[in-house]
C-alpha cells in the first residue's frame, strides 16, 4: 500500500503540470536552484544553470515579480566568467532590469563595475547612454549636462549623438541659467528627422500653450503629427490639437 501510495504520489510529481506549477513556485520564492533541479525530473530537463537563469529572469519579469527576477539575475551573472561577452551581456541587462524598477542608483553601481571590465567602445557607448538615462531617472541633472558634453564632443560617441543631445536638452531645461536653447538647436539641425525630435517640439508646443499662444501651439502640434507619426507623443499632440481647435483663439489685447 505504501508504494503504491509512493508510486502515485511520485508520478504525480512528475507531471508536466505539476512540475511547471512547482518550479514557477521554486522561482517566485527565490530558490533558484531548487527550480533547476526540478527541470531535472521533466522529460526535456534544463542543461546550463547560468542559461536556465536568464530564461528565469525573463519569466519572472513578465509575471512582473521583479525581486525573484533580480535573484535569477544576478545568479546568472555570478556563474559568468568575466571579461567575456557574455559576461557584458548579462551585466548591462541586469543595469537595464534595475533602472526599469527605479533602483537607478544600483543600477548605476552596475555600471560602474562594467565600465571598469574589458569592453569595448561600443559596449562603453551602451553604458555611457544607460548610465545618462539612470542619472536623468535620479534626478542629478548637474551630472547628466557635464557628462553629456564630455560624450557630445568625443568622436568615440558620435554612434550615440542623438541620445547625448537629447539627454543635454532634458537635463538643461531642468538646471537654472543652463541654455535649453543651445540643446535643442543642435540637436534639430543634426537629426531633424529623429523621432526624439517630437518630444522636443512637443514640449516647446505645450511652453507656447502656457503662454496662451494657441495657433502656434497647434501648429507645432500637427507638425509633430506629420513629420514623426510614430512617436509616443503623437497621439497626445493629436488629442490636444483637436481639442484647441474646438476652442476659440483669445481676442488679441489692445
């Protein structure tokens, strides 16, 4: 009786169903390892533990249980050899995973650490525009200009120009007495076409809207909607402009 029990309780187990249930389990409670070594009793078991931790990872972060995420992570990035691609790889997307859950000064640690690896200028490139991103996240714009102007004027960047003078622009219009202005006119005469432009004629709309300037701001509004559709603010230039143009222009004061 008791085998039999055994028996049936053990091919239970074995289950593809039971052992996915038991292994998400394994993963959400932070137990990495036990999780891989359930994969060992399926019938197609997981081979690489580092591997088998980013697959983890990604499973985790769209079940956005974001800590058990950060685990499998960073286990992935211990059991990497480093100074080798991968080792990269898995390094700058953990920054990425900790800057998307707003722990932008861990992320910026994580870089640190990766700057100070064997990686190459590209790679340094990614870094230096993640770590912009982080700083702008943490609010420390002071640092974000003066590194943004060391990245615009070395030709070792040139690949990331259009990220650097847009980080510029942002971060000057939040920084008294920096010139916003300087920003935005090169990053317009360089990259007119590139889709950071709407956000940048999106925010001198909404300036000439505070300023009670309705026909320009609708001009600039559906300049936004024409010439970069795609962009994230167009729907919202489009929304607003609708909404100015059912509203009666001011009568201009004598």
């Amino acid at each position: 009786m008791g085998t039999d029990i055994a028996d049936s309780l053990a091919s239970f187990i074995k289950r593809p169903d039971q052992l996915k249930s038991m292994e998400e389990c394994a993963l959400v409670a932070k137990r990495p390892q036990v999780a891989f070594w359930l994969t060992g009793l399926a019938v197609a078991p997981a081979r690489d533990y580092p591997t088998y931790l980013e697959k983890a990872a990604d499973r985790m972060l769209r079940m956005s249980v974001y800590p058990a995420a950060l685990v499998c992570l960073r286990d992935s990035l211990a059991e990497t050899k480093e100074n080798t691609d991968l080792w990269y790889k898995r390094a700058f997307r953990l920054a990425e995973v900790l800057g998307d859950m707003k722990e932008n000064d861990s992320a910026l640690e994580m870089l640190e650490t990766i700057s100070k690896s064997k990686i190459t200028d590209d790679q340094f490139g990614q870094v230096a525009m993640l770590r912009l991103k982080n700083l702008f996240a943490s609010q420390k714009h002071k640092t974000v200009l003066s590194e943004a102007m060391l990245y615009r004027d070395d030709v070792k960047y040139k690949k990331y120009l259009p990220q650097i003078l847009y980080a510029g622009w942002a971060a000057s219009q939040r920084v008294e007495g920096e010139d916003a202005g300087a920003w935005r006119k090169a990053f317009m005469e360089k990259f007119p076409d590139h889709i950071f432009g709407a956000d940048i004629i999106y925010a001198i709309a909404m300036q000439e809207l505070a300023k009670g300037k309705y026909d320009e701001a609708k001009r600039l509004l559906s300049y936004i909607e024409y010439k970069y559709p795609t962009a994230k603010v167009a729907s919202k230039a489009s929304e607003i402009r609708k909404r100015l143009e059912q509203k009666p222009s001011p009568t201009p004061k004598p």
